[in-house]
C-alpha cells in the first residue's frame, strides 16, 4: 500500500511518518481490531487517532482502486 502510495502525487503532502502510521491504523481497522489506535500507540509513534483518519481514508481509498494483484 505505501508503495502504491508514493506513485500518487497527493500522498506527497504527507509525511513518510504519517503514511507509516496510517497504513499501520488502517490495517488494524479492516482487520477489525478491538482497538485500532490505543494511547500506547500514539504515545510511541506521535500521532493521534484524529490526526490520521483523513490520510488514512485517502489510503483505503487508493486500495480500493488498486486493480487485484
């Protein structure tokens, strides 16, 4: 998914931190995890839950346009 990412010009308006951590919080809602980003998350990696929704949707996004692999 980041690399896909790094071919869209709108991902260049994120950080590599901010693609990292909202790929990995995406991954974690469509696995359905009981808690997709806890405190303990956002203390280690710096980013809160609300700061990465928007780069997250766009993720989802890009993934579901993806052609099947």
């Amino acid at each position: 998914m980041l690399e896909l990412a790094l071919t869209k010009p709108k991902f260049l308006e994120y950080s590599a931190s901010m693609l990292a951590a909202a790929t990995i919080y995406l991954i974690k809602k469509i696995r359905k995890a009981d808690n997709a980003w806890s405190e303990g998350l956002a203390k280690v990696i710096g980013y809160r839950e609300s700061e990465l929704k928007s780069c997250a949707k766009e993720l989802c996004s890009l993934l579901e346009e993806a052609p099947s692999l």
